[in-house]
C-alpha cells in the first residue's frame, strides 16, 4: 500500500510522464469565419463568351412565337367557331357541338403553330468570329450574314411588357447605313442579351471581349411630376384639353349626345399627346459611363440605350414658352445609324430638364463646346418670318442657329459632323436677295439651317462654314473603335 498523500505512482524523477490527452479544454476545431454569408441557391452561372461556340435564342421563343400564331388563328376565325345560330340571332354558347368543332379546328392550328415557332427559333444561329458578328439563318435555305463590328452605331435592350414576364430581351444591333441596317435578337435571356449588348459595344470599342462593361455614373434622372407636368404645359395639349372639357359641358347642359363624336377625336389627341410620352419616357435616366451615355427609360416597353461617342450628329436645345418659366427644357438629336421610325424613337437625349443640365449636355456631346456662348446674328428683314426670330453664329467647333419666339429651337451642329454645305434660295428669297444656309447632317430629326440670310452674307456663311467643316476632319482622327 502506498503513502496516502503525494503524487500518483508513476510520477517523479525516473519515471515518464503519462501518455494520453493533455489537460485543459478539449479544442473545438477550426475558428469561425468571419464576413459575409455564402450565397444561397445555385452558383452564379459563368459568362458567356459569343466568340465562343455557336448561339441560339432563349427557347422560350419558340413558345412566343407559337403562341402569336395561335391568337392571330383565334381572333381570324377561331372565335367564330364558338358561335351558335339561335332563335334571336347569333350568340357566344359553349355548346358540345360549338366545343368539339373549336377543338377539331383550333388543335390541328396548334400543331402547326407549334412547329412553326421551333422552326423560327432553330433557324436562327449566330456568334462573334474575330472582328465580325456573325448570324446565320433558315433551315431549308441557309442565310450567312457577317457584320463588320467597326460598323456597329448603336446597341439597345428592349424589354417590351409581354417579355418582361418570361424574363426576356431583345438586343438590336442598329449599324450604319441603309433602312434596314439593324439586326435583331429576338429573344434572349435577360443576363444573355446584356452579356451580348457588353460584349459587342467592348468589341465595337477594339477592347478584348471578355472586357467587363464599363462603369457608369448617373447624370440625371426626370421625375414623374416634371415629366407629366412638362406634357401638360403645351399651348396644343391645353388647347385640346379646354375643347375636350367645353364639349362635355355642353353635352351635359343641353343633353346632347352627339357632342361625344367630337369630343373622342379630342380625346384620343390628348392621349396621344400626354399619355403616350409618359409611358414611352416614364422612369427616364440618364448615365455617363466611357462607352457612352446610357439611357434608361419605359414603364410598359423598358429600353436600355447607349448612344457611343462621336455617334451623335446634331443636337436641339427646345424650350416651350410655357416651360421657360420653369426652366426646363427638352433635348433631341440626330443619331447616326438610326433611320425612320427608330430615329423618332431615339431621338431624345432628355425629355425635359433643367435648362443648364441640357447645356451642360450638349458640351458633354461635342467636348469643348459652350453653344450658349457662341455670339448669334439676327437675320434681317425678321419681318418676313415674324415667328421665327432666326439667328445664326459659329466659332472653330459648332454651328448654331436660332429660332422660334414661341417655342425656341437652338440647333448645334459640331463641323467636323457636318456632311455637306449647301445654300438655296426659293423663289420668294431671290425676288428680295435672299438665300437659306443648310449645314447639313445624316437625316434626323435635327437639320441645321440658317433662313433668310442676305446672299453676300449666305455666300460668306457657306464658304466659311465648308472650310471649318474641312479643317475639323482632318483634325478629328478617330478610327473605326472607339477606344482606339
């Protein structure tokens, strides 16, 4: 038996020391990490590279497609199928006869345009090759288009409403030259199109194609009440609305039915003169960003625009007499690369702003500039346009003119956008020694024009204006990239 006190046998000199667990806490593994969560749900998916493989669109385009066929099929005669000849006429009766000749009908339509919208969207193939976008189209007959990127003008996504719900895109290529110089992808998936539209605008630029799109920083945004109080300050739309409201007044006081085939022509004008800026403008933003100024706007039909540098032609500064006392004005351009009805639609570079951010603007489009600094020549003889208030002005960048005293119009042209110098003169202006300045740019909404100059003084103009157009181009180096 061992001494009742001291250590455990075992211990003490000539002994080892026991082998088992240390003493003390027992660890608890690796330390927590700190920071952020991991995301949940699946990993993002990794970036599409279009120089990579070949692309197809969304396969929910198939099921669009097929879907139109089908409600243009029931709207032609579909419908007509589901009425029933009665004692009283014809009435809507789900009958099992009316139901069973709807479905013999309507499932064979359903059929073809099912494979109608499969055969829309496999026809359809395209991918980047080099310095090329390549689409290529048709089953039965193949289509080979290759586009030059240099000539890329401008890249959209537009989201109409319908697309909006499958989570959908559609990416035009808008390029230079011609009506029908625009491509579209008609539909992508939202991610892709916008991986497509930085992919191409990177490209157009002559950067790598995997370059991430370029930062943007916010310039200015239209609230809604500016926006609707901007539309309902017009001499047109006051005009129609006092008629509108009159028309009512009097049909209500002599009870007069007939008063509304007046009054709904008046109100179909209104609505297409407040209502439908405000749904194509609504939620208007504008941004900054090296490739451009990115426009952002629409509530039913959303539009995502970049207008690239250099690409914008002419400008029009445009103040209403009844804005002026807000100061606001609206800003429109001539873009190159869109024609027709895309032109109208892309026209605007601010629906309404205040007027130093719009001129602000206009020195951001063409750099160096200061277009209300330039010094601007009254025409003579006014009297022969009392309403038009014409100026002129230049200096080595731009060419303005002025006119309009209800509504001012101030029209800038830089000289090295300028594609011809023109003078006429109608048969009016020759019987006073009359001529009219044209400096002319890419058709748009914006023309520049200098009326009713006296001929000495239009010769001198056109003469000066061709050699500051000359002297400015070959000054202007660009290449066909952007970044380069």
């Amino acid at each position: 038996m061992g001494p009742p006190y001291g250590p455990p046998p075992g211990y003490g000199p000539g002994h080892d020391p026991p082998q088992g667990p240390p003493y003390g806490p027992v660890p608890y593994g690796a330390p927590p990490r700190y920071g952020a969560p991991p995301p949940y749900g699946p990993p993002p998916k990794p970036p599409v590279h279009f120089s990579v493989g070949v692309h197809r669109l969304h396969v929910a385009t198939a099921v669009i497609n097929a879907l139109s066929v089908v409600v243009i099929m029931f709207v032609v005669g579909g419908y007509s199928l589901l009425i029933t000849q009665t004692a009283d006429g014809v009435a809507l009766l789900l009958t099992p006869q009316s139901l069973a000749r709807f479905v013999l009908v309507m499932l064979p339509v359903t059929a073809v345009a099912a494979l109608v919208g499969f055969w829309t969207w496999w026809s359809v193939k395209f991918r980047i090759d080099g310095d090329d976008l390549v689409v290529e189209t048709g089953i039965m007959r193949r289509r080979n288009r290759r586009i030059p990127l240099s000539r890329v003008q401008a890249v959209d996504v537009v989201r109409p409403l319908v697309t909006r719900i499958f989570g959908l895109a559609e990416v035009r290529v808008e390029l230079a030259g011609g009506d029908q110089a625009e491509t579209k992808f008609r539909y992508l998936g939202r991610s892709m199109g916008e991986q497509l539209r930085a992919e191409l605008l990177a490209r157009a630029a002559g950067l790598p194609g995997h370059t991430p799109e370029a930062p943007e920083r916010p310039y200015w945004r239209v609230g809604f009440g500016s926006l609707f109080g901007s539309q309902l300050l017009k001499l047109p739309v006051i005009g129609a609305l006092t008629l509108f409201v009159a028309l009512l007044a009097f049909g209500v006081v002599y009870r007069e039915p007939g008063v509304l085939a007046a009054a709904l022509p008046v109100l179909l004008g209104l609505a297409r003169g407040v209502i439908a800026p405000l749904l194509m403008h609504g939620g208007f933003k504008a941004a900054l960003s090296p490739d451009g100024l990115r426009l952002r706007y629409g509530l039913f039909e959303t539009r995502m625009q970049t207008v690239p540098p250099g690409r914008v032609q002419a400008v029009r500064v445009i103040e209403p007499l009844l804005w002026r006392g807000y100061g606001w004005a609206r800003l429109d351009v001539t873009v190159a690369g869109y024609v027709g009805e895309r032109q109208v639609l892309s026209s605007v570079l601010l629906p309404v702003a205040p007027r130093h951010i719009a001129f602000q603007l206009v020195g951001l489009v063409f750099p160096g500039t200061n277009a209300e600094a330039v010094p601007l020549l009254p025409a003579p003889r006014s009297w022969l346009a009392p309403f038009g208030n014409g100026a002129a002005g230049t200096d080595d960048a731009i060419f303005v003119t002025r006119r309009g005293r209800m509504c001012h119009r101030l029209d800038v042209i830089a000289h090295a956008r300028a594609q011809s110098v023109r003078l006429t003169a109608g048969p009016l202006q020759r019987l006073l020694n009359l001529g009219t300045v044209h400096v002319d740019a890419p058709p748009g909404p914006v023309q520049v024009a200098a009326e009713n100059r006296e001929l000495g003084e239009a010769r001198a103009i056109v003469e000066s204006a061709a050699g500051r157009a000359h002297r400015a181009r070959a000054a202007d180096q660009r290449t066909d990239r952007w970044a380069t």
